[in-house]
C-alpha cells in the first residue's frame, strides 16, 4: 500500500522510535513510547478497575484494598487537590462508570479520613450520592474503621454525614421516590452487611428526626416501640414494617396458609427476595412468580437462569404464561431504553443463559428456546434504539492471542466485544472497519454490512495473523490514521481496540492523529483508544479533549464511548433513578 507523504516519520532510519518532543514519555515492552499516566488519570483507573496500574481482576467483588494502591489519591490532597479527589469520585459512581462500587467507597473513606480539613469535609459532603444504598454505606464505615486501626473513629463529622444519610428520605424528590417510606424499604431490605447493621449504626450516629414517619423506621430498627401513626405518611411506613414482619414470621412448615399469605404481601406492598425467607426461595414457585412479576427489568434478565431452575419455564401449567411474560417484555422496546440495558449487557446475559450453568456450578437449568429467541432479539433490537447522529467512523480493531481472553468475569472474550461494538454501530451509522497488527501493509478493510449479523460479524474480524515470530503480535497504533491518511477519507470518530501490547513504528500514533486531522482539516473529532486487557500506561494523549483512553472494559463501557463520540453532557438530575439501578444491581 502507498503511503501519502504527510507522513513524517519519526525516529532514526534504523526504524527505532523517539519520544514525542514535549510530553513526558516512556518505553513499553513493546518498543514504543507511551504517555505515563498521571495521578488523576491513575485515580480514574482505580476507581474504575480497582487499581492504580489499571489491571482489572475479574471475580474480584470485596477484595481488601490497601493504602498503598491509592499513592496517587495522598498526593493529589497533598498538592491540594483534595476537592479534584472527591468530586472525581462522585462523578465516576454517580454515572456507573466502574465495574464495581467498591474502589470509590474505598476512595471516599481515604479522603474522609484525611488530615486535611477541606478534603474530609467534601468527602462527608457527597457521602450521599457516592453511598446510595445501605450496602454502600456499610461498606464505607467499614473501609473507614480499617484506617483508623480497627478503632470507633466515630467524630462529629462522621456523626453528622451518616446522620444525614438517613434524614435525606425527609426530602420528597419530583417523583416521589426519596421518601420515609423508601427508607423503610432501604432498612428492611438491607438490614446488615459487612458486620455492620443499622441498629450500630444509628446508635454510633446518634440519628434523631423530627419527621414521625422516618423515627418510626429508626425506631424498627433499634428494635423500639413503634409511635402510634397519625398522618398518611407514618401509616404508610407502618404498614409496611408490619408486612414485612409478617412476611418473616411465614414457614415452610405451614405452606398451604402461608404461601399464599407471602405472596399477597409481595404483591401488596412491593417486597424483594431479600424480605422472603430463604426457605420459600428454595422450594417456592408461586413466591418466585409473584417476585417475577414485579423485577425490573434488569433484575429479571439476570434472575432468568435460577428462574428456569425452577422448572418455571419448563413443565409447569403456567409455563406458557411465564415465558411469554420473558418475551413481551424483552420485546418492549420502551422498557427496554428505559431500563438503559446497552446491547452488550443483553449478550453476556444470552451467552450466560444459554451455558445453563451458574458460574459457581451450584444452580443449572435447561435454557428455553424462547427465551433464548427473545434475548437474541432484544440485542438485535437495542442496536437500532440509538438514534443516528450522521457521523462517518472508523473502527480499527487489533487481532492477536490477547483479544481471545475473556473480559469482565463474563463468557465473552475481548475480541466478541469489539464485534458487538461494530455491529451495534454499524446499525445506525457509516463505518468503516480495518484489522490491523504492526504494518501498515498487513491492515485490511473488514466488509461488513448492516445486513451482516452478529456472528459473521465475529468470523470478518476475529481473524489470526501470520505468526511473528515473536512471544506476541504487536500492533501499532498508529496504522489506522496511516492507513485513512492513504485512503484520503475523512472520519468523525476513530475508535481503536487492542489489547495492551501497543508498538509503534517510524511515527507516535498521537503524531500520527494529528498530522491526520490537520492533513485532512477535520478540527472536531473523537478518538477513543480501548485497552482491553490493559496496562499502566496511556497511547492517547492525556492533554487533548478530543481523546479518550479507556482502560479495560465492561458493561458500561459501550454507553461511555458513545456519550464521548456524540458529544452528549449526560447529566443526572435525579438521583432515584440512579438509586433504582443500585438496588437493581442487588436484587
């Protein structure tokens, strides 16, 4: 392939790379020259993967952290950026970024525990936003008593921010759903986690409210006397705690009287598995299908394995029903955009539900095949709710051994992923698609087509190369923009996947990228470079608002991308939805 002449290469004509003049660079084991990190990008990777050297653990849920992860948190606060520290944190939780909510309670409790005054008192701050259910806010005492030794630590601060946390559901929110009887629901649903309970924590906080509705909770669950309820709002609250204490008091033992009795609460007053005894989970199907009934959606998608264990989609006299109830409402696309389940998200749950095993091995089923059809569908589907902006992209995606790893602790592998991202932007807008390793003349157009599903999709691009004789495939990054450069085609958003072995050859990619943009005149621009099996180091240039380097990936990779190419300021107005999706994320 001929190149164009713009390219200047960069180097010594033996073919060994220089740094970029004017940044601070490094060498990767790749021979290329990458951008190191700094610290507010380092805290980004580890409130995102759970490490400062961005290497993501799958089946990591819990782990114990240690201080010496978060180096890079202690010398931001030093150099006085402890407010850039915490709101950082609360951006990347209250957006869904991570894969997890454990690193940013980790965070938030290093900068609570700070020595300095301003950044302890942000942190206590946004303790309400970052810790949007009990089970955050358990697990932010709990990181907070490993710092202090073990010991209370429990001071006026913290007394008042933990304090407020429970008086916050006196503030009615536009849809209502910040109430006390959401409170209610909050402490009976997560009643202990982490050793911590509420009665401990309410005691320790000393919490106190005017509002008679949100006493009567604390009262719950301090194990007090009840106030006798005189408005519509306390009665509420108590009727709810009384079905949830009947709901507790129903055996197996006593099936025929109580089932039914539980399953009238359920759908009564809204109740979660976590309000069931454990005993009706095991043994009943009627108890599942009134909690079925009610999951959002994804609770439902991800509760569809363990429901077919059950024989509910297999066998039974309302197997037709239950099925068809999958089906009509995989098939709404209104709940489907409401419930903001990317494509991706409803593929790791189709290729779980189709292994029919549970990744533990303790539950399997035999998958239905409508269900299996109707997840199939719904992906296919959710491709085509995004609206097309009119953009021209070019999707370069590396081949080699590493993108055949799996990502995310799912049964997909990297390189699956970046087929699922091709195929759900090759559905609204004009893309292009190479393959690439380290030579421009190795790079070749994958045709794919709207038509293409998503397994031709994934036999195009997930091709191995000619062996290099190396221990591993390089890619150069730099090849996409040679390579559109030499086509002379211009592109609004160029997305790069690769795994974390990046070399570059006569010209930095960053170079590469710029002298392309300005060969080409196209000032607006989005590059986005996914590391998939990532390592500590960044390729894009940390200093351009045009470029996103995004490490590692997972569900929530996707929507993140596309909000970053189309240029759209998510904002999050209302925190219930956010709190919604928490809970979802439990159920």
């Amino acid at each position: 392939m001929d190149v164009d002449p713009y390219i200047h290469p960069q180097g010594d004509p033996t073919g060994q790379p220089e740094p970029l003049p004017g940044y601070s660079q490094i060498r990767n084991v790749a021979g290329g020259y990458v951008f190191e990190v700094s610290d507010i990008e380092k805290l980004k990777r580890f409130l995102c993967l759970g490490s400062e050297l961005a290497y993501y653990k799958a089946n990591s849920q819990h782990r114990k952290f240690s201080r010496s992860e978060v180096q890079a948190i202690d010398r931001l606060i030093q150099g006085n950026k402890g407010h850039e520290v915490v709101e950082c944190i609360r951006k990347i939780s209250l957006q869904g970024r991570a894969c997890k909510q454990d690193p940013a309670l980790y965070a938030l409790a290093v900068c609570a525990r700070s020595n300095d005054e301003t950044t302890k008192h942000n942190a206590y701050r946004v303790l309400n936003d970052v810790c949007r259910i009990p089970t955050h806010l358990f697990q932010f005492i709990k990181y907070s008593e490993e710092m202090n030794g073990h010991e209370t630590g429990w001071g006026r601060a913290q007394r008042q921010a933990v304090s407020k946390w429970y008086k916050q559901f006196v503030e009615v929110g536009s849809n209502g759903h910040k109430t006390p009887l959401k409170l209610a629901y909050l402490v009976t649903k997560y009643r202990r986690r982490y050793k911590w309970s509420h009665r401990d924590v309410i005691r320790l906080a000393h919490v106190r409210s005017k509002n008679k509705a949100v006493r009567i909770t604390l009262q719950y669950a301090l194990g007090k006397p009840l106030e006798v309820a005189d408005c519509k709002e306390s009665l509420e609250v108590t009727e709810f705690l009384s079905a949830v204490k009947e709901a507790k008091r129903c055996s197996v033992k006593k099936m025929k009287e109580d089932e039914g009795r539980l399953c009238e609460y359920i759908a009564l007053y809204q109740l979660s598995w976590e309000h069931v005894p454990n005993q009706f989970l095991k043994y009943s199907v009627k108890v599942w299908d009134v909690l079925f009934r009610t999951m959002p959606m994804t609770a439902m998608i991800r509760n569809l394995g363990k429901m077919t264990s059950f024989g509910m989609h297999t066998g039974q006299p309302a197997t037709d029903f239950w099925v068809q109830h999958v089906v009509n409402r995989l098939d709404d696309d209104i709940q489907l955009a409401r419930a903001r389940i990317h494509p991706l998200t409803l593929l790791i749950a189709l290729n779980h539900y189709e292994l029919g095993l549970q990744r533990n091995q303790k539950i399997k089923w035999h998958p239905n095949p409508r269900i299996i059809a109707a997840l199939q569908n719904a992906f296919i589907r959710s491709t085509k709710l995004i609206q097309p902006e009119g953009r021209k992209y070019l999707m370069a995606v590396s081949v080699g051994e590493n993108m055949q790893k799996s990502i995310c602790g799912s049964t997909i592998t990297a390189g699956e992923a970046a087929a699922a991202m091709v195929y759900s932007t090759v559905q609204t807008e004009d893309v292009e698609v190479i393959l690439f390793t380290n030579r421009i003349e190795d790079a070749f157009t994958a045709t794919i087509r709207k038509e293409d599903n998503l397994q031709t999709i994934k036999e195009k691009i997930l091709q191995i190369p000619i062996e290099t004789g190396s221990d591993y495939i390089k890619h150069d990054l730099s090849v996409p923009f040679i390579w559109a450069a030499s086509r002379k085609e211009k592109f609004d958003a160029i997305m790069v996947f690769t795994d974390s072995i990046t070399s570059c050859g006569f010209i930095h990619p960053a170079e590469a990228l710029k002298q392309y943009t300005q060969y080409m005149t196209i000032p607006d621009y989005r590059f986005v470079v996914v590391a998939m099996t990532s390592d500590k180091y960044s390729v894009a240039a940390p200093d351009s608002v045009h470029n996103l380097d995004v490490v590692g990936f997972d569900t929530m990779t996707p929507g993140i991308i596309m909000d970053f190419v189309e240029n759209s300021q998510q904002t999050f107005k209302d925190h219930d939805i956010i709190l919604h999706s928490d809970e979802d994320r439990h159920y």
